[in-house]
C-alpha cells in the first residue's frame, strides 16, 4: 500500500527544507564534515520510507475505511477540518 498522495506531498516538501537547510549551512563555511553524528541520525530518520501496514483486526474496526478521505483532505484541509469539527 502507498501513503496517501497528501503525505507523500508533505514528505517531499520535509525534504526539500531538510536539502535546503543543509544546503544553508554548508553555504556559511560548514564542511559536511562539522555535521555532528547525532544530525547524522536524524536525517537517516527523516528519510525512513518503510510503510508498516495496519493488523487486520484494527483496519476492519478503523473510523475511517474509505480512502477518499485523504484525497479530499488535501484538496482542501480547511473545509475538511471545517466539516470533521
């Protein structure tokens, strides 16, 4: 199963910012060499791409069962959370 388009939309633009901060920094004198071990392992975190799927008991008693849901969350995210509230 494939994350909903909006997720992978709002995983891209993480990356774009995470590239473009990286980017900053080595641009302000850094070498890629001054990035500490522990940045080092959250980026390895921030690019985590697994997708764990859901055991079938709790996908079959799930809220929310129709996909569409997050089409039309991204869409629009104010009218949709206008309509949940």
């Amino acid at each position: 199963m494939q994350a909903p388009r909006g997720l992978r939309e709002a995983l891209g633009r993480v990356a774009r910012v995470r590239e473009a901060s990286y980017d900053a920094a080595l641009g302000r004198g850094m070498e890629a060499s001054d990035v500490s071990d522990e940045q080092r392992n959250i980026e390895a975190l921030l690019s985590e791409h697994r997708v764990f799927e859901p055991p079938p008991g709790f996908a079959r008693d799930a809220v929310v069962s129709d996909p569409a849901i997050y089409g039309r969350a991204a869409a629009d995210p104010l009218a949709f959370w206008a309509e949940q509230a």
